[in-house]
C-alpha cells in the first residue's frame, strides 16, 4: 500500500468538510424564514434580523436558547428533596389533569389575586419552586427560572399573546405606558422615540426593533447567555445613561403588563434569539 494515500484520504476528508460546512453556511445565509408582520404593521425582533439569524432561531439543533429548553425539561421531571416535581401538578401540553401550562408564556404577566398585584412568568417559576418543591429563590436571572421559563416559551411557540383581561390589571398597564413615554437619564429619552418613532432605523450599527416581547425568555449573542425581558429592560436604561430601578421594583412589572398589551395578538416565538 502506497505510505502517502493515508495523508491524501485524510486530505480529501478534510477539503470535503470544508466543502460542506461551506455549503451549510451559504444555505443559511440564503435560505428565508419570514417573520411575522401583522395587518396594523406590528413586526416581532426577528423581522430585523439577517436571514441567517431568522434560520438559526428555527433551527432547534442550531438554536442556543435549545441548551436551556433542554435543561428545562430535565428540572420538568427531577425531584426536589421533598420528593415533588413539576410534572406532578402540570403538564407541558393541553389536556385534563395535571393542569396544563401550554399557555403560560403566552398569558403572563397575569393578575395574582393573592398578592393584589400581577406577577410575571419568572416570578410565579420562581414562586412555585419556593412554595412547591421547597427551594431557595433565584430571581428572575436564576439559571432554573431561566431554564424552565425556556421550556414554557418553547412549550407556547406560535400561539398567540393573550394579555390578561382582568380589570384590576389596567393600572398597571397605564403606568407601564406612562413609563413608556416618559424622559429617563442623562439622554433625556423615551422608550417610544426609539421603538415607535424610530424602528427600523440603525443605532449604532444595529436595526431598532419595534420592541415587542414575543420571546422571552431569549438568547442575545451580545449576552452570549439566555436572559429575561427585565434584563432587556435594564440594559435600556443604561443605555440612555439612567440609573436602573431596583430588582424588585415595580416599574419593571408595569412595564411588561404594558408591553404584553401592546403586543397582543402577535405569535409568541418560543425560546427566541436575538443579536
């Protein structure tokens, strides 16, 4: 057997690789996933993304956000030291019991009666793990909140936003659009002059999206992590130089009842990804 076919087969594997992640980069940044745009012109973050990105979004093995999906599934079944788990009480798809939570990430945040006050998805994860499986609490960025809020956002993916009804919810809504429109930091800006007066146009290199909150919890390549939509909130105000309001505060629960009534109507993304 002739010494040197060995390094031309290894050779040939290795340009022959080469040819086919090419070709798999080229098809992705040919190929379209068209973003939803609704009648009265409303477009969710994807529809400013590159085609590239669009496809990896919908891709579930290229898709980050995937890692966290899956990571929430395995929390979904694992036993607390008190011997429960989620999957005793709910249930990740429409039916009769266990109550189901297909539609959770599409409804919060909704009106808790208990409290007198609504409460986001991170927050009920977050209380749930408290109260049910006798867990510490971790907060909105808490890597388990984070991983199942993937799994309940993949588990509503192209279902449409629902944003609660309840009477009791429209104070809030008020206040979170009175917090859109207000001046904040040493730039002296609103979140409407970007996101309703100037979406589509490019801030600093970057399209400026409409703002809508169809798929949170998501993956930023900018965060190179999954995050929360308080996250995004946050790193608004930094950017217009404010000071950002307390985790707890309730500014940011006001801002997402808003943000969900605004974005009513438009189809939930699933565990999205974002630039």
């Amino acid at each position: 057997m002739n010494p040197s076919a060995k390094p031309r087969r290894r050779l040939r594997r290795e340009r022959l690789w080469a040819m086919l992640a090419g070709a798999l980069v080229a098809l992705l940044e040919t190929c379209t996933v068209e973003a939803q745009t609704l009648a009265d012109g409303r477009q969710p973050g994807s529809a400013y993304m590159t085609p590239a990105l669009r496809a990896m979004q919908a891709d579930e093995t290229q898709n980050p956000a995937q890692l966290w999906v899956a990571e929430g599934r395995t929390l979904w079944q694992r036993a607390a030291a008190n011997g429960q788990r989620c999957a005793d009480c709910h249930a990740l798809t429409p039916g009769p019991a266990p109550r189901h939570l297909a539609t959770a990430a599409a409804r919060h945040p909704v009106w808790d009666a208990a409290r007198g006050r609504p409460i986001s998805l991170p927050a009920r994860i977050d209380q749930c793990r408290q109260r049910h499986l006798g867990l510490p609490a971790q907060g909105a960025e808490g890597d388990e909140v984070l991983a199942l809020g993937a799994l309940l956002a993949q588990a509503a993916r192209g279902q449409s936003l629902q944003p609660a009804a309840e009477p009791a919810m429209a104070p809030w809504v008020d206040r979170g659009e009175a917090l859109w429109r207000t001046r904040l930091g040493q730039l002296n800006l609103a979140c409407m002059h970007c996101h309703d007066q100037r979406s589509g146009q490019r801030l600093g290199g970057a399209p400026i999206p409409q703002a809508h909150p169809t798929g949170y919890p998501l993956y930023r390549l900018e965060w190179q992590t999954l995050g929360s939509l308080q996250r995004r909130l946050k790193g608004c105000l930094v950017g217009v130089r404010a000071e950002p309001w307390a985790p707890d505060a309730d500014e940011w629960l006001a801002l997402e009842s808003y943000l969900s009534r605004r974005a009513a109507g438009m189809a939930h993304e699933g565990a999205a990804l974002r630039p």
